[in-house]
C-alpha cells in the first residue's frame, strides 16, 4: 500500500496538489492512503523549502510547485514497483 502525503499549510495550492494525488490514486485504482499533513514542525522534517510538497512512501518527489497527474503517476508507480 502506498503512502501519500501532501505537505502544506491548506493554501489554493496545497489543495490542487492534494485534489490531484486524489484523483491519480482513485483513476490507478491504487491502494493508497492520501494523508494532508498541515503541521509546521512535521512539514519541515521533510526539509523542503517551499509548499506545497509530495510525499509518496516517505520520500519527497516534488515540493514547490503542482505536480500534472502524469506525473504523480509515474511516482506512485515506480513507488509500487520498488516497493
């Protein structure tokens, strides 16, 4: 099962991004949990610079900007695969 988490304070971008993770997940038919992480302290764990940031299996795959669906994806799937 994958492991999605958006990192952000809840801004119109965080939203996009966490509308497309949502999306990708149920279009793919994956097993995921979509978690939205708005903490400060747990956001800056991941030590990114700048939200909104993706998060799939506990390994940063985009911050600072919105991620299209293809590419979220081509995370989760290679997510899957090296899993």
């Amino acid at each position: 099962m994958l492991i999605v988490k958006i990192l952000g304070p809840g801004c119109a971008n965080c939203r996009k991004v966490e509308k497309i993770a949502r999306r990708v997940v149920e279009e793919m038919a994956f097993e995921a949990e979509v978690i939205k992480v708005t903490d400060y302290a747990d956001i800056m764990a991941y030590n990114i610079l700048s939200t909104p940031g993706l998060v799939v299996n506990e390994k940063v795959v985009c911050s600072g900007r919105i991620p299209t669906s293809a590419e979220v994806t081509s995370w989760l799937v290679d997510s899957l695969e090296t899993a």
